[in-house]
C-alpha cells in the first residue's frame, strides 16, 4: 500500500499545531478551492489568523473580497480601510470603486483623499495611475 501525499492536510495539519507561516496559505486554499473545497467561513477564520500574526494588506484585501461577496459591505470596507492605511493602492482604487456607486460624488471628501493618496503612493504602478487618472476625469465631467 502506497502512502498518499496530501499538501493541504498537511498545510492544515501545521496551521492547526500553530504554524503562522502557514495560516494564510490555508485561506487561500480555502478561497480559491486548491486541494479543498471552498469554503469561505474557513477561509475568512484563517485570513484573520494570518492578520493577527501580520498585518499585511493583502490579508486584509483578502478579507474585505469575502465580505463584499458575501454582502456585508460594512465589514468590506472596514478591511479595505486596513489596507488603504496600510498604504496599499490597490485597496485605495476598490474603495472608490465603492465609493462610486453612490451619489454626490463631485462632494465626496473620502473619495478625493483616496484619490490623492493613490496618486501619492511609491507603489503606484502605470496602470493605477492611469485608472486614478481616468476616475478623476470622469468625476471632473459630472
């Protein structure tokens, strides 16, 4: 009898005897269906373990695309909050993508400080820049 490899049980396997190092590659597995079922509950538990031991914004990217596919666009954006002011981009750009479906948007602080901080960022890359750009020309023709 041949003994079967299974990466994630093992993965999980590590996570749960405390391994941080492990935690979010559970969730990921967990959110993208690799090795496992999908399964956002366990997803979201292992995310947020993996931010209790990192504070990274992905993590909390992570965390806020499962809330907002879960429709709880309070506890989205509370995570994307944790991103912008971790200084990711990324994170910005979706904020206002969110923001952009309200209304009253040419009077929207929030949005215009996101903006600015997009346009501020180190990270910025050529296509955000022009995303960033694109989304304050169409504000300015409101």
């Amino acid at each position: 009898m041949t003994s079967e490899f299974h990466p994630f049980k093992q993965l999980l396997a590590s996570a749960q005897a405390g391994d941080a190092d492990c935690y979010k590659a559970v969730a990921v597995c967990y959110s993208t269906a690799y090795g496992v079922a999908a399964d956002e509950e366990q997803a979201l538990y292992w995310y947020k373990k993996a931010w209790k031991h990192q504070h990274h914004s992905e993590i909390a990217i992570a965390i806020a695309h499962i809330y907002f596919n879960q429709n709880s666009t309070r506890n989205a954006v509370y995570w994307l909050e944790k991103a912008v002011d971790l200084g990711n981009p990324n994170a910005a750009l979706e904020y206002v993508q969110h923001l952009m479906t309200r209304k009253k948007l040419k009077s929207d602080a929030l949005l215009w400080q996101l903006l600015t901080k997009v346009l501020a960022s180190p990270e910025i890359d050529d296509l955000q820049r022009n995303q960033t750009l694109d989304i304050i020309k169409q504000l300015s023709e409101l």
